[in-house]
C-alpha cells in the first residue's frame, strides 16, 4: 500500500525521539545532574549545547528528557486507553438510565481541558513522574470513552450484529468479534492524538512545577528553568521547545497517517 | 424554543449540580487530610483536632457535602486556609484580569483564523494554501507557553517594545497601561489557538464549496460571493460554532499556563498557588466557577448554533438536548 509522504516524515520525526530515548538509557554525555560544568557555559568544545544556570550538561538533560516525555505519553494513552476504552463499552452497551448517567459524568469530564484535570489530581496526590502519568492518563479517559460510547452505539445498530446474536452468539464473542475490529482503526487514530496531546500537557505541568519533581529532567522544566537566562543562553529555551514540537508534529503526522489508511474515502480529497 | 429552552437549562442545572459533587467527591476520597495544610510536621493531637474542628474535616462526609453545597447555593465559595480571606472575593478580583484575556484572545483568534482558514479552504490549489495548512499543522504541536516565552524574549526583552509580564496594580484604571500588559498574553493565547481554528474553518470550508447547493445556486446566476454569503456561511457556520464554543472554554481554561508565563494576577495564577498550598477551598472554588462558566458557554454555543441551523430548530420536538 502507498503511504503517504507525511506519514513517512511523522514516522521519522518519532523514531529519532525514540532513538535519543533509548540511547539516553545507555549512554550519557555526562551524569544529568552533575553541576561541576561551569556555569552557563555556550554550546561548543566539552559541551555540545552547553550547560545550564548550575552547569548542569544540557545535551544529556535533553536526552533524558525524551525519556520521561515518551514515557509519560504512552504511560497515559495505556492509562487512557484502558479506562477509556472500557467506561465506553460499558456504557454502549448499558441500559438507558446508566448509558445517561455515564454520558453526563462525561461530558462535565470533557468540559475540563485535560491540564486542569490533571492538576487537580496532582493537587491531591504528590508531584511525581506516576502522578503526571496517572492525571494526564484519567483526563484522557473520558474523551477516549465518549469516543468509544458512539462508536460501539454504531456498530451494534448494524444487522450484522442482530443476526450474530439470532445465531446464539455471546456479547462478549460479540464485543471481541465485530465491535472492538470495527472500531479499533477510529480508536488507534484517535490515541495517537492523545499521545501528542499528552507530551504537551505534561510540559505544561513540569513548566508550572507541578510535573516529575527533580532529578526529572522534563522538557518542560527544562523551559522553566531556562526562562531566566534566555537572552545570555538563548540555547536552553529554545532546544527543548523544539524537541516537544518535533515530537508532537510527528505524532499527528503518524495519526494523518493511520486516519488515511483506515478511511480510504479521506485519501483522494486531500 | 421555550420548551427547548426549559430543557436545556434544566440539563444546565444538572450538570451543574452533578459537577459541583464530582469536584467535592475527588478532593475528598483521595488521601490527605485537608486540614494538614493548616499544620506544621510536628503538631500534637489537639493541634490536628482542632485544625479539623476549624475546617470541619472531622464532620461526617454528608454534612460536609451539604454545607458546601449550602454555601455554593448563596454564592459562598467559603474562606482560604491560607489568607483566611474570602474566596469568592479573591476569585471576582482574579477575573477582573482573566476574563479580558480570555475574550480578547478569543476575538483575535476568530478575526485571524476565519479568513485564514477560508483562503487555506479556497485557494488550496496556490502555493500559500499549503503553506497556512502547514503553518497550522505546526500550530497546534507548539506548547502554548513556549510561544509566550519567545514573544518575550523577542518584544520585551530585546525590543523592550511591551512588557515582559506583571499587570498595573490600580487595574483599569488606566485601560492603556492594563492593555499593553495584556498584549503579549493575548497574542499568545491567540496564535495557538487560531492553529486549531483555522482547521475546523478549513475543513467547514472544504465541506462547503464542495457542496451541490453552491454549484446549483451558481447555475442559476448567482455571484461567487452572494451565494457564500446565502448558502455557504450559514453551513459552514453550524460546525465552527460548536467548536467556538469549545475553543472559548479552552481559552479560558488554558489561561492557567499563559498567566503564570507573564505573572499575571488571573485565575491560572490563583489555582497554581492554591495548588502548592494545599489550600482546598481555594482549589475547589477555582475549579467549581471555571465549570461554571465552561458549562455556561457550552449552553450559549447550542443555543446560538440553533438560532444559525432551522434544521435544528424543527428537530426540537425529539431529539435529547
């Protein structure tokens, strides 16, 4: 099948993400809370982009900072996707009464932008790397589930579904045979937009200092901290930000991507 | 459209009342006392019990329900742990400095991403139609305070043509001085949020000209233009407006992060700082006025969208709200 050239370049964009994520794991520049590299020093020599305000190496920060970006982003989408998933199947499938209490809870869910959400469960757990994971992750549910609720309300309105079950076939032969394989290519598209979405809020978070507490060296923080000394290290504020904005145009190139292949309909007109 | 109306505002209320419970429900099962925010590490026992006998923690949890609904009912959002100062007070000076931003920007970004969207739409065929889309594409992957940061860097710091960040202390009193703190935040805001728009106004637009009702009423002698105007804007509209409505709340929301990039004196900054404080009726107020006017919004985008859409209208008698 012929792919697209944006899903080519989004592919691309995450895969060196993901190779600075897993070099990180193997080697380091140097320690990424070593301070003993002198102050502010300018990209160059000893120090490819240079050192941070506490002469911290900000080459092996950054690295490790993929990291914690693509763990949280697919610690949450698991999250999301899980919870999400579910709270929309058994909400396609429930009765009246239930389907409309879960819908309402939904949309006053959906009505909070995912960072406000995420912070109120930070405001009442501790500001760690589980606690972004786990906020972003229940945030993320609700849209996954409302998407989930109309898609299966869909799928089980079709006369396939009605002659399954007139020939003795169990709901949950039902739910593994012809709902989740109709619904999982809208599902996959949609999950990766989340995951982009979810690199974002928890820079957001780690910029308002209420992601991963130190030694995590989030993109986000990173920003934050460099905020102070963008005009004598300009290299500090602007290396992070655009390594969060390689990463998020390369997932929703990926999610374009996977959107075309599972719609052909959507291929000609664009 | 009464009777819609009854409806939607009973749904309103609903929501409303289901959302206030949420809210209670969340800060309330998670673990933590929300009277240790009022103690330091070591404190004795009498300490603790009167730390909860003031903030009424050691109440069962209906009555502490029914007395934070009680208060929410006359309006009394309760007092902060830490200033021990009202907090509604606190929040009505705070939207004094949101509410602007949030509007300005929402107007901005409409002005810029209607027009872009539709030449992004109409011209996809030049050389600027993918350019815009490509632009936009890009838009929506940048975090929102990174771009603040780079206008300050750029405008205040080495133009030192607008101000880093603050808001002037009497307000609006000077409405030049309020405004030019609140331009870079506004163009901020504005930019990312106009990346998403102009997609929505794109694709309305895709959908549109596409569409066997233009081509018709162009047959039949129509201008290009009258017939956009006749046929075109009102189709395109009924999405845009649902997504305006979304957007605005957005913008509201995401006021959080842009107001803590330019210190500026707003709900975001009230919600952080309540946040680290663990001061609960300052989080939980917060949070019960933003749903509030999220829940608001979302009612006036239906309604508008129903005032553009006859078909709408005529699907009254059935269809749930």
């Amino acid at each position: 099948m012929k792919r697209s050239p944006t899903f080519l370049i989004g592919c691309v964009l995450v895969a060196l993400v993901c190779a600075v994520a897993v070099v990180s794991l193997l080697w380091l520049p140097y320690d990424p809370s070593d301070t003993s590299g002198g102050r502010l020093v300018p990209p160059g020599g000893a120090h490819w982009l240079g050192t941070d305000k506490l002469g911290r190496d900000l080459l092996s920060r950054l690295m490790v900072g993929a990291r914690i970006a693509l763990t949280v982003g697919f610690g949450s989408v698991l999250v999301g996707g899980v919870l999400g998933v579910t709270a929309g199947l058994l909400a396609g499938f429930a009765t009246r009464w239930l389907d409309d209490t879960i819908s309402a809870v939904l949309d006053i869910l959906i009505a909070f932008p995912t960072l406000l959400l995420a912070m109120l469960v930070v405001a009442v757990r501790q500001a760690s790397l589980g606690s972004a994971v786990l906020a972003i992750g229940l945030a993320m549910s609700a849209i996954v589930a409302r998407l989930t609720r109309v898609l299966v309300k869909r799928v089980l309105a079709q006369d396939y579904i009605t002659a399954s079950r007139t020939s003795g076939t169990s709901w949950p032969r039902v739910v593994t045979e012809h709902v989740l394989p109709n619904i999982w290519p809208t599902l996959l598209v949609n999950l990766a937009l989340q995951l982009g979405l979810a690199v974002l809020a928890e820079a957001s978070l780690s910029y308002l200092g209420l992601g991963p507490p130190p030694p995590n060296a989030s993109w986000g923080r990173l920003l934050q901290e460099a905020q102070a000394t963008v005009l004598t290290a300009p290299t500090g504020a602007i290396a992070p930000g655009v390594l969060l904005v390689v990463l998020v145009v390369g997932v929703n190139l990926v999610a374009d991507g996977f959107r075309d292949l599972a719609d052909p309909t959507r291929r000609r007109s664009r | 459209m009464a009777r819609y109306l009854l409806r939607r505002t009973a749904f309103l209320l609903g929501s409303l009342l289901l959302a206030a419970t949420l809210l209670f429900l969340l800060l309330r099962l998670l673990p933590g006392d929300p009277a240790n925010s009022l103690l330091s590490v070591g404190a004795t026992p009498e300490q603790i019990a009167a730390a909860r006998h003031q903030i009424g923690s050691d109440r069962p949890l209906p009555e502490q329900f029914g007395s934070w609904l009680g208060g929410l009912a006359r309006f009394d959002l309760g007092t902060s742990f830490v200033s021990t100062l009202p907090v509604g007070q606190e929040i009505a000076s705070r939207l004094v400095v949101t509410v602007p931003l949030t509007l300005l920007s929402f107007l901005l970004a409409v002005v810029v991403a209607v027009p872009v969207g539709f030449l992004a739409a109409y011209r996809a065929d030049r050389w600027y139609g993918p350019l815009l889309n490509g632009v936009s594409q890009l838009g929506i992957a940048v975090p929102v305070f990174w771009i603040g940061m780079l206008l300050v860097t750029v405008f205040a710091l080495r133009l030192r043509v607008l101000p880093a960040g603050g808001f002037p202390r009497h307000e609006w009193e000077d409405p030049a001085a309020a405004l030019t703190s609140l331009a870079l935040p506004v163009v901020t805001i504005a930019l990312v949020m106009s990346a998403s728009l102009i997609r929505y106004v794109r694709s309305a637009t895709v959908d549109v000209l596409g569409a066997d009702y233009l081509r018709t009423a162009r047959a039949l002698g129509s201008s290009f233009v009258g017939a956009m105007w006749r046929h075109g804007l009102r189709n395109a509209a009924v999405p845009v407006i649902s997504i305006l409505g979304i957007e605005l709340a957005t913008t509201f929301l995401g006021a959080v992060v842009v107001e803590s990039v330019f210190a500026l004196p707003g709900l975001g900054g009230m919600l952080v700082k309540g946040i680290a404080e663990h001061d609960y009726p300052v989080i939980q107020g917060v949070l019960v006025v933003s749903t509030f006017a999220v829940l608001v919004i979302g009612f006036a985008a239906d309604l508008v969208q129903r005032l553009v859409d006859p078909r709408l209208r005529a699907h009254l008698a059935g269809g749930r709200p």
